[in-house]
C-alpha cells in the first residue's frame, strides 16, 4: 500500500512538471469522489455509551454500524498485550478498591509526564483480569456509571476473536486499529509493544494488504520500523500539542505541528498510509471557542497521497466547538450532525468517533445529500 501512495504521487508530480497536469487537478480536491464511503473508526469501541476499552463497548460499536474497532494496547508485566487508553489503570477500573494491590500504587514518569497511580507493567494478566472496568469521565458520561465493575480488561487477542466473530454474524468485515501506546516507554522496560502486536495480526491471519486492519502510533520510528514488517495500512496519529516521544528523545526540534507542513506529510507518505490529526488541525478554533477558516492539511495530506482520518467526534457540548453547543451545559448534546457536516465537507477520508451510531448517520446523511455531486 505505500508503495502505490508513493508511486501515484510521484507521477502526479512527474505529470505536473511535464504540464499534463491542470491547475485544477494540482489544486487537489479533497476527496478525488464525493461519492466515496468515508470510513467510521469506532474510538474506544462505543464510550458514549459503555465503558472504553471492553469488548461490551467493541461489540456495541460493531453492531451500530463502525468500520471499525480501535483498540488501544498498552503491556501487563508478563508481556500480553492488553486494550486500555493509558498504562495508568485507576481511572479506568476498580483496581483503587482492591486491597491487595494497594502497594502497587506509584509514581512514575511516562514520555515526560509524572502520572500517580496503578500501571498494567505493574500486573500479571492473571492479576489484571481480576479487575473490572469502570467509566473513565463519570462526571460527563454519568449514565455509563451503571456498567461499572461489569467489564473485565480485554487482551488484544480477545478483541481479534470478538472482530471475527461479529464479522460472522453481521455478514460484514469487521476493522481493527490498534494502537501502540507509549511505544519507546514500554521498549525502554523491556516490555515492547511491536513483537506482541504482529504475533497476534499473523496468528489471526491479518498481517497481509487486504486484511481491513490499521495500526496507529504517535510516535514515528515505531511505524517506520512497523513498515518494514507489516503488510496492513499505518496510520500517523498527530497531537494538537506537544512532539513525538521518540522526537523529544532522540533531540530532534520537530513538534506535531511541524509535522502536518507538506514538505513532513511527504516524508510520512514514505512510511505510512494515513495521518490520524486531531480535528484542530482541520477546523481550528479561536481562543472563545468558536471556528476559524479550515485549513488545508486534508488537501495536503492527499497531494502527498495521504488518507486523512481525524478524532474525534463527540456528542457533549463539552467536545464541540462554541458554534456548535446547544446550551452553557457541558454534557447536553449538541449540534453534533452540524459539526460532522462541516468536517465531512472537509473530504476527510474517516473519522474517529465515541458515538458511532451518530458518526454513522452523519455520513450517511452526507453521502445522500453529496450524491452526484
């Protein structure tokens, strides 16, 4: 697949410089097709709705219509890979209210941040799997209180096997996109997240181009050695802030902003398939909240033969730009179909979303209303 990327930008530019190239073709529209599908990526399965990072939240996605699945994996002590958002477990399950692993409870440094708590490389499997999963922001997202301590911590196998089963029974492939978390944190432990990572996509018979599955890192060397191993599609996942781990390690003076400049994008296009910005890099916002001017990263990223799938899409006016809240309440829905809209129109290629069934409508209800044109 980077091949291909590669190749069709080449020859648009080897075209360009030959002037069989119109100006309107160099200028790119965002998506060459109105027509396309743009793609959903359920963001931590369905945690509008169940706690992230459980196969209850996986299969619920699925079954609202997501593309695909994404979990986040980060390692246990004896080096399984496990479906969480960070290391860092006492946000995300009841580990708080177990006594016996009340010593366990630390402090520590990851990719420069101090962060106290409970760490899965601090725990077994056998000991993880004694936890139970609860809501990360219960100050939003309330109503998914009712599911705490249900859910066990799901290994990366798991949600393979979920993956292919509910491909079975919905009649439809179902994606995954994993994503390394803290890649030169765990390398550093000796706890890598590669190895198991393509253990698993070989075991399940997904590591080859037409298997429906993207990995994700935010980090660039991970990917770039992933290239060299893997047959799937990678994406570059792009903060709003900050630079890549491996950046801030390794001294180089680039940060995530740099890294949306085409003169970067063309560079990512050597070792990856996509970039995953966060929305800001597309519909910024001013300092009241409230949209600026789109910029062009999407039409960028797809002059250097890019697909673009942002995160992420979320109900709550919490998430949503000033233009788009329906009221001063925090977590009262908004205008969120509005919102979609405006970035669909974009000509993203997908898009991250908590709410998949609202993703889901949003891009149907823009692919009628864009037929033809």
């Amino acid at each position: 697949m980077k091949i291909q990327v590669r190749l069709t930008a080449l020859a648009v530019a080897g075209a360009a410089a030959l002037g069989l190239v119109t100006a309107s073709a160099m200028a790119a529209p965002n998506r060459p097709d109105q027509t396309e599908r743009v793609e959903i990526f359920a963001h931590r399965g369905a945690p509008g709705y169940r706690p992230e990072h459980t196969l209850a939240s996986y299969e619920l996605a699925a079954r609202m219509g997501a593309d695909y699945i994404e979990p986040d994996l980060v390692s246990t002590k004896d080096g399984v890979l496990v479906a969480r958002h960070e290391n860092e477990i006492g946000g995300t399950t009841d580990v708080a209210a177990h006594p016996e692993f009340a010593s366990r409870k630390t402090t520590k440094v990851v990719d420069g941040n101090s962060i106290t708590g409970w760490f899965t490389e601090d725990f077994t499997l056998a000991e993880l799997k004694t936890l139970r999963a609860k809501e990360r922001i219960p100050d939003v997202r309330q109503h998914n209180t009712i599911y705490d301590g249900r859910y066990e911590v799901p290994t990366f196998q798991e949600v393979l096997d979920l993956r292919a089963r509910l491909s079975r029974e919905l009649g439809r492939d179902i994606g995954v996109v994993p994503e390394t978390k803290h890649p030169s944190y765990f390398a550093k432990l000796g706890l890598p997240i590669e190895p198991g990572l393509i253990k698993s996509l070989n075991s399940s018979g997904l590591n080859r181009p037409d298997a429906k599955v993207v990995v994700q890192s935010f980090e660039v060397s991970n990917l770039k050695e992933l290239n060299k191993t893997l047959q799937v599609k990678l994406v570059q996942l792009i903060s709003d802030n900050g630079a890549p781990q491996d950046f801030v390690e390794a001294g180089d003076p680039r940060t995530y902003a740099d890294l949306v400049k085409p003169e970067e994008l063309r560079k990512i296009s050597e070792y990856a398939d996509m970039i995953g910005p966060d929305l800001a890099y597309i519909l910024p916002t001013n300092a009241n909240g409230y949209l600026t001017q789109p910029t062009t990263v999407v039409a960028d990223a797809h002059q250097a033969g890019l697909e673009v799938v942002p995160y992420e899409i979320r109900a709550e006016n919490k998430f949503l730009p000033a233009d788009f809240r329906s009221s001063t309440v925090p977590t009262d829905f908004g205008n969120v179909f509005g919102y979609a809209r405006k970035l669909f129109d974009q000509g993203i290629d997908g898009v991250f979303s908590d709410f998949p069934d609202i993703a889901v409508t949003a891009r149907d209800n823009f692919a009628a209303a864009t037929a033809g044109r």
